[in-house]
C-alpha cells in the first residue's frame, strides 16, 4: 500500500487523536488555546499536499482512493476553508460549552470526510466520506446544548440528512445490482455505450439526490435556513462553504468520471434543477431579516450557479465549476467571519442589528460590503468572474433560457445584498462605542479580502491552475 498517498488523511487523523488526548489531559484553564493544535496539525497537512503534487494519477486500497491533480487541488481548499473557520470558532468559542476541544475534534472529523470525498474512486468510499463528514457537521450543528434553536437544527438536519443518505446507499444498491460493483471504472466500462438499463438510470438519480442535500439544491434544500439560524455560525461558515463543496467534488468525480455517456439523462435534469433552485433561492432571500437566514437563502442561489456549470457537461463548465467555488470560499468566508465577530457587538444576527455598522467598525463593514458585492456577481471581484464563467459556459451548451434565468438573479441578488449595506452605511447605530478587532481577526479578514479581489482582478494563474486540475 502506497501510505505516501494517504499523508495528508493520516495526519488529520493523527491531529485528530492529539487533540483528543489534549482535550482529556489540558487544565481546563487552557483549553482555550487548543485552537493551535488544530491549526498546526492543517498546516503540516497542507506542506505534505503540497510534496505530493502528482504528475499522473496515484491509487491505493485497490484502486478506490485516488491522488491526482484534481484531488490535491479541492483538498488545498478544504485544508483552507477548515483554518479559516478554526480561526473563525476562536473569536466564538465562548459561546461554546466548556470542551471545546471535543469541537476542534469534529472539525477535524469532518475535514477528513472531506478530504476522503475528494479522492473517492469506489461509491462505498463515497459513502463512507459522505457519513464522515456529515455524522461531525450533525452535532456541531447542534452543539450549543442550552440554545433550543440549535438543538432544533440539529434535530432537522440530522433527520433530512438521514433521508438522503437513504437515497444515497439505495442508489448505490442498485448501480452494483447492475454491473456487480461499485468501483467507478467497472461501472464506467459498463456504460461505455452510452446505454444502461432502468435500474442504473435510477441508481444515478437516487445518487445524484443524495449528493443534491449537501449542495442544497432544491428540492433538496429544507434543512438550510433554519440550521444556518440555529447553528453555531462557525458551523454554518462550513456547511455553507466546505460541505457544499464537497457535494460538488463528488458530483465532479461520479458525472463527468463515471457517467459521462449518459449526460443526456443528467444534463437536462440539473439545467432545470439549476433554475429552480436560482429562483427559489434568491426570491426567498429578498423578505429575511436575519442575517444568517438570509446567507442560508443566499447559498442556496449560489448552488444553482453550481448546476448550471455542471449542466454544460463540457471542460468549459467544469472549469467554471472549478474557479466558482474558490470566489465563494473568499466571499462566504468573509461575511460569516464578519458575522461571528460583529454578533456579539451588535447584540444578534437581526439585519437591523447591522445598523451603523460602519461608524462602529469601518474594517468590519468593508470587508463585508467586499464579500456581499463579490457574492452577487460586482465586477472586478471574483464572484463576478466565477458567474461570468458558469454564463459563459452555459451559452456554449445553448441553454439560453438558463443563462437568462442566471442573469435575471444576479439582479435579484444585488437587491438584497445592497439592502445590508445600507443598513451598514447609511442607517444610524443602535450604539456608538466602537467594535474591538483583534490581530489575529484582522489579518485573516484582509488575507480573504485580498483572497477575494486576487481572483477577480489576476484571473490567468487561476485559470491556468484550474484548468490543469480539473482536465480530465
């Protein structure tokens, strides 16, 4: 066995029993600087991904786990978005109960479900990365034991997402009914005529609808604004950034890696998925009037962007999938983070809470008046070439009637982006005293800031860096 193949995993897991031994040995004093632990263990990981950077295609456990360009690619900005938001639980971790190491544990938990995702070549390891992740993002989202709309989220989201893994293992039942295996290269060759009988159709949908919930697509989308107001708003940074892009790695990986041939199947059904959940996602974000609520309607427009790139079915789309997902992770990141340190300042997560947001903390405002602009689509930011580039795609497969749909939400989005920052900017505070930033704080603000205005402004590296990752 290759175990050179599965550094990065191995030492999430080794960071994963540290912290576990620290969490039970740790004065209770100090745990609150455990936090180090956890973002010591990501950087070793992210130095190891960084040796690996294969020049073909490496593989372990018979053939189910891959490390290739593609896998190291999404696994640096797993290992990414995981250090924002353990920088992100330290400003909030007060509001934790008194282990908080048991917290950093599943973080870590569930980055290693994500990393795994990101390298599956077999449905089962699919699956058993799928249950990772989300067994950890179930009782984080339901960690805040005293909040009764915490316990709540994690109530809904651990029932709706018990659903869709029913989905999920029933698809995948029936795929090995058909071919006699789950390895994605048998089921490949199985279907390398284009042609595959009733029963393998329905195994891709009922997968395709499992993975849907972690993107939250409609109609798959129920748990997302009630968990994105009760959870932990560390906890909704990673759902709404590292869960949605595991989804879409998995669905990378399964669509254009296995079942390419029947992209007349899948195609057509993600382009109307795509506007569904366009329009229900943005219309359904212009009445909130809570600012995580809001964000939670948000994603789930931005998840439609997501499926009309994977609708296209060509390099074009996948690349625009690609380049997409990295302007999100700068631009979600940045106002969760924004939300995290302003909740307590402001006295909550109500938009009228953001009043005068501005003359409290200038630093704070711009930086989510930087990440709200990017999220609809302003150029020069990178929301706006990652939506530039899904459209673009998109009018090379010729569904114009989508790319229509996708230019009439930005519009819609702008509206309700733009009525945050008026209240930032243009509406008097609740209270004058200014809101403390601390160093830390500030420099992982402007690190996504900058994050954010990189990849809008210098798009050739990017590109370039995505299109060798994500050619097949």
């Amino acid at each position: 066995m290759a175990w050179s193949l599965l550094s990065v995993e191995l030492v999430v897991c080794a960071a994963i029993l540290l912290m576990l031994a620290a969490d039970l040995l740790v004065p209770a004093a100090r745990r609150d600087s455990l936090w180090w632990l956890a973002l010591g263990g990501i950087a070793l990981a992210a130095v190891l991904l960084a040796r690996q950077q294969p020049s073909g295609i490496g593989q372990t456990f018979q053939a189910m786990f891959l490390v290739d360009r593609f896998a190291v690619y999404f696994k640096g900005l797993f290992l990414l978005t995981a250090a924002v938001v353990i920088i992100m639980t330290r400003e909030f971790h007060h509001h934790l109960p008194a282990r908080v190491g048991a917290f950093y544990i599943l973080l870590l938990t569930a980055l290693l479900g994500m990393l795994v995702l990101a390298s599956v070549n077999d449905l089962l390891l699919l699956f058993i990365g799928l249950e990772i992740l989300t067994f950890s993002l179930y009782i984080m989202a339901a960690y805040l034991k005293t909040d009764a709309r915490s316990v709540e989220a994690g109530m809904k989201y651990l029932i709706l997402g018990s659903v869709s893994s029913g989905f999920l293992i029933y698809g995948i039942a029936l795929l090995y009914g058909f071919c006699g295996s789950t390895s994605f290269p048998v089921i490949r060759a199985a279907i390398a005529n284009g042609h595959a009988p009733l029963t393998a159709q329905a195994g891709l949908l009922l997968v395709l609808a499992g993975l849907g919930f972690k993107m939250a697509a409609v109609p798959f989308h129920l748990w997302v604004p009630d968990v994105y107001e009760g959870a932990p708003t560390p906890v909704v940074a990673l759902l709404s950034v590292g869960s949605k892009m595991a989804g879409v790695v998995a669905t990378l990986r399964l669509l254009y890696g296995v079942f390419m041939p029947l992209q007349g199947l899948w195609g057509p059904l993600l382009a109307v998925l795509s506007a569904a959940t366009l329009l229900y996602g943005n219309l359904a974000a212009i009445p909130q009037t809570n600012i995580k609520r809001l964000l939670g309607y948000s994603s789930i427009g931005h998840a439609g962007y997501l499926l009309m790139g994977l609708s296209t079915a060509s390099g074009s789309g996948v690349e625009a999938v690609g380049y997409y997902l990295l302007a999100y992770l700068f631009s979600n990141l940045t106002a969760f983070f924004v939300v995290v340190v302003a909740a307590d300042a402001v006295g909550g997560d109500a938009l009228d809470d953001y009043r005068g947001l501005s003359r409290r903390s200038g630093w704070l405002a711009a930086a989510m008046f930087i990440a709200l602009l990017s999220l609809a689509g302003v150029p020069p930011l990178a929301g706006f070439v990652g939506k530039l580039l899904v459209l673009l795609a998109t009018v090379e497969s010729r569904r114009l009637w989508l790319v229509a749909i996708g230019a009439v939400n930005v519009a819609i989005s702008l509206y309700y982006y733009l009525m945050v920052v008026k209240r930032m900017y243009l509406d008097a505070p609740r209270e004058n005293s200014p809101i403390r930033v601390s160093p830390l704080t500030a420099g992982t603000l402007a690190f996504l800031v900058l994050g954010i205005l990189a990849v809008g402004i210098f798009q050739e590296p990017f590109l370039q860096t995505i299109a060798s990752a994500l050619q097949p």
